[in-house]
C-alpha cells in the first residue's frame, strides 16, 4: 500500500510498517524529523524529483514523501474481538467508497478506541494515499479486517456475543438511548443510500440522531463520530 503526506507516514514509521520511502528535497523542519526517524526505523530512502511523486500520489498532496507499506497481518471478524481491549467496540462500514470519509472514520476510530473496523473488500474506498492522508495516519495504528459479505460478518459478530447497532436515519430508538457498555459493533452505511436492506434487518439495533435543523441527514463519518463518542461516554460513566 503506498501513502503520502507528512503525518500519515510519520505514524506509519511509528507503528513499523514502512518499507521504503521516497523524498524530494524540501526544506521544511518536519520532514527533516521524518527523515531522521526513518534512520533510526532503518528504512530505505530514496531520493526523487518532485514530479516523481506527483506521480506517484496521483496528484494528491504528498509535501514531499511517499511511503510503501509492508501488508499488515490478515485479521479476521473473530480477530478483532478476542483481541478487544477490554469490552469490543468495533466499527463496520457497510460500502463506504469515498476515501476521505473513510480517512475521517479512521480517524475518529482511533481516537474513541475502537478496536477495529470491519469493511467489504469490494465496493469500498481504497485503503491507500487519500485515505491514509485524511486519516491523518489512523490508518497505521487502526486494525481492520477485510470480509467479502458485510450481512454475514454481522452474523460473525452476533454469535461472539457483540451487539450490531446501525446507524439509519428511520431509525426507531435514538442513539443515545441505546446501551453502549455491552460489547458493541456500531454499523454505517454509504452515503447517500444508507444501510442495505440485508445489512439492516441482521442488526439488533437501528439507531437515529435526531436532526433539529434544515438539513436531515449528517456526513457518515460525523454520524460515525457522535455514535462512537456516545459509547465512549456511557463507558466512561459511572453506572447507577
């Protein structure tokens, strides 16, 4: 996997992913510390020119590095929760092909705790550049298990005894009335089209966040975001 920018491949060097990095000269005191921690990583670096790396991130904006990625060990559904950190939280993503929601996911994944994220390997944003990038380097550290049915890897969940929340705009129950401290797999759909019809009826759960103004719908990664920060509430929070 090949990704770009400053703080996505400084995170990447930190979690020991990194196999080779190219760079243009650029002075700038951040990449120079990217540089060193490459060395002391014992990462190749390869020296280019800029147009090189325009290339190479099709155009997206690399301030002067790209990272190849060595492929992260394969997680399974299973995976993720017996290696929870504590009760799951994990989150699914039922056709998300825009990469910067994706990053942002990523992103707020990491930030709230998740344990992972369970996404299909086909219809689905790429895991690469722009991605990496608007995950801000989240998706270095953020463990991710590939499935080719998202209905069936709710299933999955189900039998190792995590409830399925989805996160749907009909939805019956408000999020914030629902009990997050059990084991919890919280499920959002593309945008646009939402949650598909299988992956909605295999959910235990289908949640709403109550919409107070014009607008009646929420970017998926923000929906993403309020739901995974209510859990993260309602953990923290003494219980009566």
């Amino acid at each position: 996997m090949l990704i770009y920018g400053i703080n996505p491949v400084l995170e990447a060097l930190r979690s020991g992913r990194v196999s080779t990095l190219r760079v243009a000269h650029r002075a700038d005191g951040r990449l120079r510390a990217l540089l060193e921690a490459a060395q002391e990583k014992g990462v190749a670096i390869e020296r280019v020119a800029p147009a090189d790396l325009d290339r190479a991130s099709r155009g997206g904006v690399h301030q002067g590095v790209v990272a190849d990625l060595g492929a992260s060990n394969a997680m399974s559904v299973e995976d993720l929760v017996a290696q929870a950190r504590g009760t799951p939280l994990i989150v699914v993503l039922d056709c998300i092909e825009d990469p910067q929601n994706l990053g942002a996911i990523l992103r707020t994944a990491d930030a709230a705790g998740a344990d992972g994220i369970v996404r299909q390997s086909r219809r689905a944003a790429p895991l690469g550049g722009a991605a990496a990038k608007a995950s801000a380097g989240a998706v270095a550290h953020v463990r991710i298990a590939e499935v080719v049915n998202i209905a069936r890897a709710i299933e999955t969940l189900k039998a190792a005894g995590v409830w399925t929340v989805g996160l749907a705009s009909d939805g019956a129950t408000p999020y914030d009335q629902i009990d997050y401290t059990v084991p919890t797999a919280l499920v959002v759909g593309a945008e646009g089209t939402g949650l598909r019809r299988l992956v909605r009826e295999r959910c235990d759960w289908l949640a709403s966040i109550p919409m107070r103004g014009h607008v009646q719908s929420l970017n998926v990664s923000v929906a993403a975001g309020i739901a995974l920060f209510e859990a993260v509430r309602q953990r923290r929070a003494p219980r009566s």
